[in-house]
C-alpha cells in the first residue's frame, strides 16, 4: 500500500508538471490588462473607444483580435495602425487615443457612466485575455484622434531652445529579437518623468510608438524594446512637452521613423 500511495503521488505530480507546461513545453507567460476605459463617441449612439494597458510577459506576443458580447463589432482603429501589432517581451504598451485602440459598435442601451463593458483580447500564443471596460465621460467632439497622432496638439507651433523647432534622428538595430533605440536631438533636453509636469521650451519626452501601438514614453536618447514576434514594423518617436503636447515643425510633428524586420 505504501508503494502504491508513493506511485500516486509521483504520477499526480507528473501530470501537475504536464499541465504547467514542464514536460510538453513552456506554457505562454500570463498578461494583464489594466486602467479599462471606455468613453461614449458623440453623435453615434452605440459606439465607444476603449482604452487600457496591457502589462505582457516575459515572451513576446500578437494582438489578433478584440470582441465584446455587448457590441455588434468590435475592431482595432488607430490612424497610423498597420499589422502585425507586436507586444514585445516585458513591455507594457497601451490602447490610446494617440495610437491603436479598440472601437466598438452596436452597443445596445445607454452609454451612462460607471457602466461595465466586457472585451476580450486574442493573443498569440497568451491566447484570450479578458477584462470589463468602465465607460466614463464621452469623448471631446472637438478632439478628433487625427489631431491627436503624436500628442496633443499645441494652439501655435512648440519651439525648442534657441526659439527653434527641435530636430530628431532615430537608428534602431535589432538585437536578439529585441530592438536597441538611439536618439539624436538638437534644441531639445530630456527631463526625467515628474509628478507635476511643466513646461520648459525645449525640455520633454518622447513617445514611441510600434505599428500605431503606443509602447511607452522616452525620457533619455537610449531605450531597448524586448523581443518581438516575427514581422515588419515601422518604430516611430514623436518629441513632446513635458505636459504631453506635440512639438512642431514646418512639416508637422516632430518625429523620426525607422523600418525594422523580425525573422
């Protein structure tokens, strides 16, 4: 009876380990979603955007799809989107109105604050990931999205130091899956992130971007990005002020983009 009781045990564990993934191969990392929002869009009863924070594992992944059984249909938007929207390994990338984010259509009853929305995000390989959006204020009418690319958009043109629009180059080599960023900026200084931002000309942050995915602010002329699934992504870094609007140029936004391929 002992041995028989010992044999169970060894063949329960077997299958625990089995299930964790320690004998038919790693199981994917788990990711969270946080700070869910939805806010009402005016003018088209039943549509929302939502916004959230998706906190990945130590393994790279893929955003393929988001659905809601409250909305006929619910897609990824984003005016500078494009596929594949890559999550890289240990990063914490956001749905944003500056970026990619959810649209949904179709919602049935009134978009009241405090209301809960159930999504559902498609990873691969995490698989589904869910999360219920609460629905705050609607959206400002008069702050459409395309004027919201890279940040928020000044009245009058943002000068740097020297009364001059900041400059901006980018390289970007990839390195073990993940990517090593670099910066060269003129008329402009990197301030470190404050819990009571002002504005300095000159003086800010970046905002990088993967795909239309917003990966994370920049607050110095080096970042990495982890490792990515395989692909074709445009990695781009907006300049902004320390209250997160966008400096301008002649030409718009000031900005740099770099082409980069996963195998």
């Amino acid at each position: 009876m002992r041995r028989l009781a010992i044999l169970s045990v060894i063949v329960i564990a077997g299958i625990a380990i089995a299930l964790t993934g320690g004998w038919f191969g790693e199981q994917p990392e788990p990711v969270t979603l946080s700070s869910v929002t939805a806010s009402a869009v005016p003018n088209q009863p039943g549509a929302a955007h939502v916004y959230l924070t998706i906190e990945n594992g130590a393994q790279p992944n893929r955003l393929v799809s988001v659905s809601s059984p409250e909305a006929a249909e619910a897609r990824f938007a984003g005016m500078a989107m494009a596929e594949p929207l890559g999550l890289p390994a240990g990063g914490k990338p956001s749905l944003s109105a500056d970026g990619v984010f959810i649209e949904l259509s179709g919602i049935e009853g009134e978009l009241v604050e405090g209301r809960l929305i159930p999504i559902s995000l498609k990873l691969d390989p995490a698989g589904d990931v869910t999360a219920m959006a609460r629905v705050g204020k609607p959206l400002d009418p008069h702050a459409g999205h395309a004027m919201m690319a890279m940040g928020d958009m000044a009245k009058e043109p943002l000068q740097g130091a020297g009364n001059m629009p900041p400059a901006l180059e980018l390289s970007a080599n990839v390195v073990d899956g993940g990517i090593v960023v670099d910066l060269k900026t003129s008329n402009f200084t990197f301030d470190p992130d404050s819990a009571t931002p002002v504005h300095v000309p000159g003086h800010g942050h970046g905002h990088l971007y993967l795909n239309g995915l917003k990966l994370q602010r920049v607050y110095s002329t080096h970042t990495e990005i982890g490792a990515l699934p395989p692909g074709s992504y445009t990695l781009t870094i907006s300049l902004n002020t320390n209250v997160h609007q966008a400096y301008m140029d002649e030409n718009g936004p000031v900005a740099a983009s770099a082409k980069i391929t996963i195998d």
